[in-house]
C-alpha cells in the first residue's frame, strides 16, 4: 500500500493492522481471518480482534458461516461512513467543549479569571513592559510607592511605546533628569509627597542633591511600581535598592490580568 493511501485511511480513524487487513480485502477480495492473518503477517488473535474493529466501524461484511468470511465494503462508502462520523463526533466535541469551557471567558473571547505571572530581573521586566505596552490601546496609569531614582524612572518609562500618554504619581522626591523623550507625554503627580515626606530639606533641587538625599535617607529600600496599562492587564514591578543602587538581579513583577486589581490601585482603596 502507498504511503499517501495509507495515510488517507487512518486519518479516517482505522489503525495500521485495520487499514493494512481493509486494503488486503480490497485488492484481494473475499477472504477467511486465516487468509488475510498470512498476508498480512499478523498472529490470528490480533487478526481476529483486526476485523472486529473493522466490522465495528462499518468497513466490512462477514458472514455467519464457518469459518468466517469477510469483504470489503466499497470505498468510498466506507469512506464517506468514517467521514461523517468523525464530523459528527468533533461537532459534539465542539458543542460540549464550548458549553462547559465558554462561560469562562467573555463577549471578546477574555478570560474572566484573574491572572498572575511573575517576570524576575530588570531586563526581563523592561521586556515585559515593551511587550504589554505594545499591544495597550490606551494610557498607561502609575503610582510608585517610594523614592525612584531618576535613571531607574527613566528606563521604566521610556520602555513604554512613544504613542502612549502616561500619568505617574510619585511618594518621594521629584524627578529631576527627566529623559526629554517623556517630557511631553508624560504627566507626574506627586499627590502625597508634600504633606507626608517633609524630610527632603531642598527648596530648588538638582541632580547632586536629591542623589545624596536617597542616599543618606533612603540609601537602602525597596519600593514598587503599579504599572496599568487600560482596563485589564498591569504590572507590579518590585525594586530593591542598597546604597541607593537598584539591585537589578533581584527586580521582579507580577504580570496581572485582573480588571478588579486595576480598578482597585486607581481608586486608591
């Protein structure tokens, strides 16, 4: 039998044993088990259990008498028989599988469980960003939890694809070196600096102080970052810091699709 034959046949369902004994009864015609166990060197057990598997399937015809003979059933409604019930077994399949697994997911075809993956170090999570980022239609939303250092800020947010309008709310120091590609697309808010941080002493600030004021206050810390990006997915970036130099091995994030957690960091509750 030719390989593309073969293949036709049991893509149809039969096993090797039962497409090598139909194609036997094909070509050969009537044959007793014992016939076609020889031809097709099979032990007679398994060529007995060979043909009921064919006969069950709606390939051949056998007779009553003794011994047994069998014959073929014409090709093509063979064929056809196979085909159609295959169909009808992956429609039920769909059918079930839809109605039991669908209710999970929402009008848009996404998942309605909440979701959480954690990405470790800096630059698989400058990654992880760009790769959310690229597929967010709409602004990004974020707090930072505790003084940032200008260089880390600006590596963060400039991940961001360059469409994206941005606004960050801040618990520390301003940022003083802001990359000037942020400049006109993002908006930073420090909410609650003023009334709760009064230790930062600098009425006009630069780059030299407030490095030596993180250094001297908050030298060693660890602050987050809630990243949202829309409606659904958000990340929720960990940064340690030790003489206020980010620990860049030991960054991490949750990588979250939960509406409820965005909802949630928004509103402050």
């Amino acid at each position: 039998m030719e390989k593309q034959l073969l293949n036709a046949i049991l893509a149809l369902g039969l096993t090797h044993k039962e497409a090598e004994a139909y194609h036997a009864l094909v070509t050969k015609g009537v044959m007793t088990a014992e016939a076609i166990s020889k031809l097709i060197n099979v032990q007679h057990p398994i060529v007995y259990r060979t043909l009921q598997g064919l006969d069950n399937k709606g390939w051949i015809d056998s007779t009553t008498e003794r011994p047994k003979t069998y014959r073929a059933k014409p090709p093509k409604t063979a064929a056809e028989n196979a085909g159609e019930s295959q169909i009808t077994a992956i429609e039920e399949s769909i059918e079930l599988i839809d109605q039991v697994l669908s209710p999970q997911y929402d009008e848009n075809q996404e998942m309605l469980r909440q979701e959480i993956w954690t990405v470790r170090g800096q630059e698989s999570v400058i990654q992880k960003i760009r790769e959310v980022g690229a597929r967010t239609k709409s602004g990004v939303f974020a707090k930072i939890t505790g003084p940032i250092d200008d260089d880390t800020f600006n590596e963060i947010f400039t991940s961001i694809p360059p469409s994206i309008s941005m606004t960050v709310q801040i618990m520390g120091p301003p940022i003083i070196g802001i990359d000037p590609k942020l400049e006109k697309r993002i908006n930073i808010q420090r909410p609650y600096f003023e009334g709760k941080c009064r230790m930062f002493p600098m009425e006009c600030p630069d780059v030299h102080a407030k490095e030596e004021f993180l250094k001297n206050v908050h030298g060693s810390r660890f602050i987050s970052i809630h990243l949202l990006f829309g409606e659904k997915e958000a990340l929720w970036i960990n940064i340690p810091y030790k003489n206020n130099i980010m620990i860049r091995d030991k960054v991490w994030a949750n990588w979250i699709i939960d509406p409820d957690y965005i909802e949630i960091v928004k509103t402050g509750v």
